[in-house]
C-alpha cells in the first residue's frame, strides 16, 4: 500500500472515532464551558438593560423631576420671619427652574446681600425635589443713618453695629431698642457696636449715637444732655465708668443744662461746658418821624 493511501485510510480512521461518543469527563466539561458562556451572556445582557434603564430614569427624573417649581419647595430654617417668598425674590429665583442650574454659593451672597442675615447655607434636595436653606439672622438694634451720593440714607444696624438698609430691614423685626445712631460711618463701626452693647450702662435712656464725618462721636443721654467722646476708641471703657459716675453724683441742677455738651475726650478731667446767661434785652428806640 502506497503512503498516501495509508494516510487517508489513518485520516477516516479518525473522522469516525471524533464522530463517536466522547469520554465521560471531556463531555462534562465541554457542557460546563457553555453553561459558563451562556451565563456570562446572560449577565452582560442583564448589566447592559439595568445600565440603560438607570440611564433612562435618571434623564427623566433630572429633566422632569429634579425641578423647582413653585416656592412652596423651599424649606428654611432659623428664621420664622422670613418667607418663601421673600427668598425667592432676594436670591432671584423663577420657576420652572433645573436643581442642577442653581449654584448654591450664588444664592448664599445674594441673600447675605439682599436679606438682614449674618450666615446663610443653601443645598440642594433630591428627594424629595427642593432647597434647604438654614439662616442665623442679624437683629436690628437701633434705627440708623448716613450720608451717600444721593443725600441722607435711612436704615438699621444689628449690635454689631453692621448696616442694614431700609428695604432690607423691613423683612425683619423692629429695633430692639429706641437709640438711633445718625452719621453712621464704616470706620467707626467698631465703637458705636460697643456703645449699642453698653447702653444700658451709660444712664437710661441713652438717645442717640451722633457720629462726626471727621470720626467723633457723641452721645445723647436724656439724663446728661449731649456728652461728647472724641474719637479714641482705647478711652471707651473709661468714658462709660466715667458717665455712669457722673450720673450718680451731678447735681439735678447741672444735668441736662449745658449748651455745648459734656467734654469727655480727657475722661480723667470731665469739662461742663454751661449755657451763658440770657442778655437783658433793651427797648427797642421809638423813632421821631
């Protein structure tokens, strides 16, 4: 028999034992490496319809859902006089509006702006759809004025002495107090807050804070008259011992009686400065003609 005919009698030789049953082994792995194939596939298919089906909901509930839409949608807390919709004028704000378009750190300065707050933090709510809004509020203690391009401006400070405009104030409360500080300047905030935290120490009432444009300040004290202070701030605390020895110790008499004022600015050495007396007035001449 020839070499090529003993090959293709070898190659059906073994056409037919691979047709025939495999060993009992190789055949249970072979149904094995499927069963893990048609699994993974299985699993691939299920990753992919969970990953398309959170796709879908998370557009629907981001382009539907996750949206302001009235004002009744914002919770705020720490403060009871502040409403809704205060806050949604101050900050801006108009419906239908995308959570994802707001930014947070925005509406927090236009509402330190626009509303008598000292802090505010806003976030955003999910679920349900919403603003969390917490405010500490700043409470106005004494009406207050001050110059500014356009003339006198009227408005408010808290005891921090901080300036709170008139429109703005009139979201919260009334001064606490029946003091106004007129010419209100930012660089004497400081001193007037002390005054404002110190007020009832300086002789009841105190009536106003009076505030030179050079930085001086006076005081208005119903039972000493004008008291005038200077503008040292370092001399506050002896000034206010001094008042309130002065108010127990000045005669009746004197109190209330000076023209110029009560000169504190030396604190050690108080001047009273008295009103002159009047001039005897002199008939008028009659004349002749």
């Amino acid at each position: 028999m020839s070499p090529d005919a003993s090959s293709k009698k070898g190659l059906k030789l073994g056409k037919r034992k691979s047709q025939g049953p495999l060993p009992p082994g190789v055949e249970r792995r072979r149904r094995l490496r499927q069963e893990r194939r048609q699994e993974r596939l299985i699993q691939l298919w299920r990753l992919t319809f969970f990953l398309l089906t959170a796709t879908g909901l998370s557009w629907l509930l981001l382009i539907l859902g996750w949206n302001l839409r009235s004002a009744s949608q914002i919770q705020i807390s720490g403060s009871l006089r502040i409403d809704e919709n205060v806050v949604v004028k101050a900050a801006g704000l108009s419906f239908p509006q995308s959570l994802l378009s707001l930014e947070p750190s925005q509406m927090e300065a236009n509402l330190m702006q626009e509303l008598p707050v000292q802090e505010v933090s806003v976030q955003r709510r999910l679920l349900p759809p919403g603003l969390d809004i917490q405010i500490v509020e700043r409470r106005p203690i004494a009406e207050a004025s001050r110059m500014s391009p356009t003339g006198i401006e009227r408005g408010m400070v808290d005891l921090e002495a901080e300036w709170m405009p008139i429109d703005m104030a009139r979201h919260g409360e009334k001064p606490a107090s029946a003091v106004k500080v007129e010419g209100w300047i930012s660089n004497r905030r400081a001193a007037i807050a002390r005054i404002l935290q110190q007020r009832d120490l300086l002789g009841r009432p105190l009536k106003s804070i009076e505030v030179e444009p050079a930085g001086g300040i006076s005081l208005r004290i119903q039972t000493l008259g004008l008291v005038y202070l200077g503008a040292d701030e370092a001399l506050l605390n002896q000034q206010f011992k001094t008042i309130a020895q002065l108010t127990q110790s000045l005669p009746p008499i004197l109190r209330g009686t000076s023209n110029e004022g009560l000169d504190l600015s030396d604190p050690s050495q108080p001047e009273l400065k008295l009103r002159p007396k009047p001039k005897p007035t002199t008939p008028a001449k009659v004349s002749n003609r």
